[in-house]
C-alpha cells in the first residue's frame, strides 16, 4: 500500500491575522508629548481635549438631522485646506448630494476625496490606495464585510467593520470619525461593544425645535468626559458658541417670577442657565409634575423638601420645570437654584435681576458645599451677577472676586428668607 506522502494544505483562517507586534518590556516603550491637530471648530477642540489625536479611533452619535454629518463635514474641509490628505466614505448619500451639502457650506473647492462605498474590502482598498491622515465613516451602520453573510446594520457586521478600521487607525496612524446611528431610546444602535472599541465616543444632543446643538463626550481616552460643546444651525453648517452664557442668557424674561439663574460646571467649563418653574393650581386628583432638563426624580425629592421643610404646600399645585435652552443639568449643584425657583413662582415674587443661585439641597432640607465655587463666581462676575446665594460653608474657603456679594445659608429656609420668597402663611 502506497503511503501518502504530500503534505497538509495550510489551516485557512476565517479572520485575518494580528498586527504581528513583539512584547515589549514597559521600560523599554518610548513616549512623545500627546500631538493635538487642529480641527478648525473651537467647540470640537473643546470636546476632544484639545484636538484630533494621530490614530484615534472616534465615535459620533445622535439623532437623523442634528448635524453630525454637516459638523464632520466642515472638519473635513479645514483640514484639506491645511494641506492634510482627508477621506470622506458616506454609505448613504452619493458623491453628489455630498458636493451639494459642500457647496452650501462654502467648501466647493475642496481638495478632500470623496468615495461612496459601503463594501468594507473596498474601503480597506481605497484607503491603503490614499493613505489619508484623516478619514470619516458616515456611518458605520452601512458598512459590510462580503465574506460575511448578515445583512449591514446586523450586530456582527458593525463589530467586525469596526474592527478593521480600528486596526487600520492603529497601524497606519489615520485618525478616523465614525458616524453612528442611535435607537428610539437614544443609545448607539448596534452592539455595546462598539463604544468599548473606540478612543473616543461623542453625542450630540438637542431638540430640532431648538437652535443650539449640545456636543457631550461621554468617553475620552485623551481628555476629560466632562465636556460639552454648543453649537448653533445655521445654513451655513454649525457655528461654534463662543460665549456660552450670555447666549443662554440673552432671552431671558425680565421681571417674571418663577425664574433663577444657576452657574454649573460642564467639564471646566462654568455656564449660567436659567432654571425656570411655573407653580400653578391644580385642578387633577393627581397635580401634574413636568420636567424639562433635570432628573424627574430628583426634582419629585426637592418638592417634597420644599413641602416639609420650606411649608409650600405643593400637594394641591401643578409643577413645570424647564432649562431654558435645551440643557440638561445634573449636578447636584442646581439644587438651590431649583428651589428658590419654585418658591419664586409659588410666592410669585421676582429673583433680583443680579442674583445667582447654587447650592446642593438635602433631605432635611440643609445646604450642602459644592465644587469650585470660586470658578463660578468668577464667571457670575464677567456676566454681572453681583450677589451669589451659596452654601455657607463654600463661601468661607473661597477668595470673592471684586464686586461680588457672597450670601452663605444653611438651610431653604435661610435662602428664602433672604431672597424673600417664605409664603405669608
């Protein structure tokens, strides 16, 4: 019997190999200063740290029409005009409706290349072809590996479509922007693991009602999650809010109770708001609590506060709530400032014009020291606001700026009394 002596075929691999890298002892690794580019919107700078890091991986999400692929677009352009070679791959519109959208954003001319294509092999293709130092993805729903049978948009398609171009950004040192889609809920479509695999994970928020767009960073490998950027649609594509809180600010009611301006954090950022309640009669079985911009369930435990603690009698009242502007605050911070508003509204008695209001509120109806005082009185001062409402022991570690009055208390009660808002019964 003759003995076969030819030998085996090599084991095909389903997936394609690793990036052959050695290890390497930690001392051994060599470190350079972390390289900021410049993405041309000051506002995105913001968010990302600083700037587009070489080789990061960045995932955009929000709802259809926000602006995510108008504000990616811009980038695009500045940083061809910087002399940068940029790639934009859309899977949903034709290289048409992106030179339209271009020419209305005033980038015609630029010299960024645009490939339609959402067969991934393809993609990889062009991109090794190109080589670009920047590259979008709009959106990484669309994209498909061939090989793979589901259908684009499935769960395995989009991990694994994910996978090449994070590799890709890895080894070939190509910053890349992928555009997401997100559910009725408001979370990234697809599967969780895609935000694991990303450097970086941006959410625009806003109401299309509104015209302010919220850009929040809800994950940074490179800077502070903190962060949040404002942008304004116009139709020349997303103007960056320089000034923050006088654009919040500049439509605010003159002399209507029910009104009180806070100063928060976002990231280092201070930012004044206007809180707004309206406390009326109710005429339900059950009074009516609607909440526009804060947590509902932490605005339920302040209300009850203000009825146990402050004597409103809130249990035959309705309650709305709303933050200006379309921000959402959710430090405990804004306490005080709901409070005061809520009392204004039920006393109906106006907040003085150059009052602002922080403090965290308790269940017993004490207030609480807050972070960085000092750097929100400092912004309160630039805007005007010459008397400060704040927790006692918070004012009594800070330096006042010029100008400014400091109002410590301990307790709601206190800080109605001095604003003036305790019921006449």
């Amino acid at each position: 019997m003759l003995q076969d002596n030819t030998e085996p075929a090599p084991k095909q691999y389903k997936q394609r190999g690793g990036t052959g890298g050695a290890a390497v002892p930690m001392k051994d690794i060599e470190t350079t200063a972390q390289l900021y580019t410049p993405s041309g919107i000051t506002e995105l700078d913001r968010v990302l740290g600083g700037g587009i890091v070489e080789g990061a991986l960045m995932l955009v999400g929000g709802d259809p029409g926000i602006g995510k692929s108008t504000l990616l677009l811009q980038v695009c352009a500045y940083l061809s005009r910087q002399g940068k070679r940029v790639l934009y791959i859309s899977g949903e519109e034709s290289a048409r409706q992106i030179k339209l959208r271009a020419e209305r954003l005033g980038a015609r001319d630029s010299e960024m290349i645009v490939l339609t294509e959402n067969a991934m092999d393809a993609v990889e293709e062009k991109m090794r072809a190109v080589q670009p130092d920047f590259c979008v993805i709009d959106s990484i729903q669309t994209m498909y590996r061939p090989e793979m049978g589901s259908a684009p948009g499935s769960v395995s398609q989009v991990r694994e479509s994910a996978a090449l171009l994070m590799r890709y950004a890895k080894t070939e040192g190509c910053a890349i922007f992928l555009v997401g889609h997100v559910t009725k809920e408001g979370a990234l479509a697809g599967p969780r693991i895609l935000e694991h695999m990303v450097d970086v994970v941006l959410y625009f928020e806003g109401d299309h009602q509104h015209e302010y767009r919220l850009l929040r960073a809800v994950k940074n490998r490179f800077g502070s999650v903190n962060e949040l950027g404002i942008f304004e649609m116009t139709g020349e594509g997303m103007r960056p809010v320089k000034n923050a809180s006088e654009t919040l600010l500049s439509q605010r009611a003159k002399g209507a109770s029910g009104s009180c301006v806070f100063c928060g954090l976002e990231g280092s950022r201070p930012m004044l708001v206007d809180i707004q309640a309206l406390v009326t009669q109710s005429f339900y079985a059950v009074p009516r609590r609607t909440v526009d911009g804060m947590d509902s369930s932490r605005v339920m435990l302040l209300l009850a506060v203000m009825e146990k603690r402050a004597r409103l009698k809130m249990y035959n009242r309705d309650a709305y709530i709303n933050v200006a502007g379309g921000l959402s605050l959710n430090e405990p911070a804004a306490d005080l400032a709901f409070c005061m508003a809520v009392a204004s509204s039920y006393t109906d008695r106006v907040i003085p014009g150059d009052w602002a209001v922080m403090g965290e509120v308790g269940l017993a109806g004490e207030v609480r020291a807050i972070s960085q005082l000092e750097h929100r009185a400092a912004e309160c001062q630039r805007l005007g606001f010459t008397h400060l409402l704040c927790p006692r022991d918070s004012a009594k570690k800070i330096k006042v700026p010029d100008g400014v009055i400091l109002h410590g208390v301990d307790t709601v009660a206190q800080a109605m009394a001095v604003l003036d808002l305790l019921p006449s019964s």
